[in-house]
C-alpha cells in the first residue's frame, strides 16, 4: 500500500521541526513546504533546506519576497526593532505579520491538491493563541472547512500542537531522539541566536521547564 501524501509547512523552528519527524514517523510520503517572505530571520530557511537535505525529503522553498511591502509593519518583515525580553501582548503584537498563517496555508493547500495529497500540516501551537489570531483553534477550525470546498479535492488541515506549548513539543521531541541544533528559533538574522529576543526567552524556558541545555547555546 503506498504511504499517505501530507505537506508539511516546515519553517525550520523547533515546532515544525518536531511536526515534520511525527509525520515521517507516522508513516506519511512528507512534502515540507517553506516560505521566504521577507522576513528578517531568513536564517530560518538555511536549517529547513539542510534538514530536508538529510531526510531526503523533496523540499520546497517558495519566494514570496514580493509581497514584503504589503506586511512590513512587522518587526519580522520591515524596521521596527524586534521586541526583547520574554513575550508580553505590549511586544508580541509587533510581530504579528498580518495573514500570514492564511496566505501560507492557501500555497500548502493548492500544493497538497497539486500533489493529490489530503492533509497538510502546521506547526501552531497552544503558546500562540494569546495573540495570533492564525494560531488560535477557531482558525484551525475555519481554514479546515476552508480546505474541503476550495478545491474538487478535500484537503484535511491538521495542527497536533494546538494544545501544546513549547515544552511539551520539546518533549515529545526528546522522545524522538531529535538533535534541536538543526533548528532555528531566534528572530534576529546573524549567525548566532541573540538569546535576548522573546523568541529566544520562549525557546529558552522550553529548556529550561525540560531541564536540558539548548544545544544552540550550550
């Protein structure tokens, strides 16, 4: 019998980095999908091609710079400072990119269709739903109904985390035996996490409530 297709968004954070391997493991033909939109931490995409590359897996990576004007009220996508310190509603709207979550949901669910896939999976998860709105589970909810009369193809969207938060995907991440080195999670773009950024606080206290060292940081 051949293997489920299923298209996963995979950014190259913890969270879809950890997503990715629970579908492989669940016996699924795994297209990553990844999305270059402009934003500041493009870092992020270098370790989802080189996981790819490991895996083997057919990755995509697809150019959306074009529409970076069109969002660059972020601090992730234009000028304004990337908020330091642990998240709080006063810094986490700043990097809220509007619709993103949606726009790349709608390029995964044509690609599922594309590839005669039923399900596409994406890495929210319970932390996010204080203030993104494209993380909270009446979205999930409403993209899925969304994806089974766009298309003559139903497309199921799955997000296994949506009651998860940071910690409790890292542990299901140490029982996979995965190496969170390969990952990225810092907002700021250099060679090396800031480790000051909220990003980094959250990736940070993840390890911290596992009582483990990020291999990132040591």
């Amino acid at each position: 019998m051949n293997a489920r297709k299923a298209v996963v968004i995979y950014s190259g954070g913890m969270d879809s980095f950890t997503l990715l391997h629970q579908v492989i493991q669940q016996g699924y033909q795994v297209y990553p999908v990844s999305f270059d939109y402009g934003q500041r931490h493009a870092r992020e995409l270098a370790a989802a091609k080189h996981v790819c590359q490991m895996l083997n897996l057919p990755h995509q990576c697809i150019d959306l710079r074009s529409i970076q004007p069109l969002l660059d009220q972020s601090a992730l996508t234009g000028q304004h400072p990337v908020p330091q310190g642990t998240y709080a509603p006063e810094n986490l709207q700043i990097t809220l990119v509007p619709n993103r979550n949606m726009i790349l949901l709608s390029l995964a669910i044509a690609y599922a269709v594309n590839l005669g896939a039923n399900e596409c999976f994406y890495g929210a998860h319970g932390g996010d739903h204080v203030l993104y709105p494209d993380c909270r589970p009446e979205f999930v909810t409403g993209m899925d109904q969304m994806a089974q009369i766009s298309n003559l193809q139903p497309v199921r969207i799955r997000a296994p985390f949506l009651h998860y938060d940071k910690a409790d995907i890292l542990r299901l991440g140490q029982a996979m035996h995965l190496d969170y080195a390969l990952t990225w999670t810092c907002y700021q773009g250099a060679e090396q996490p800031c480790g000051t950024c909220s990003a980094c606080h959250e990736r940070a206290q993840a390890f911290a409530a596992c009582g483990c060292a990020d291999p990132l940081i040591g």
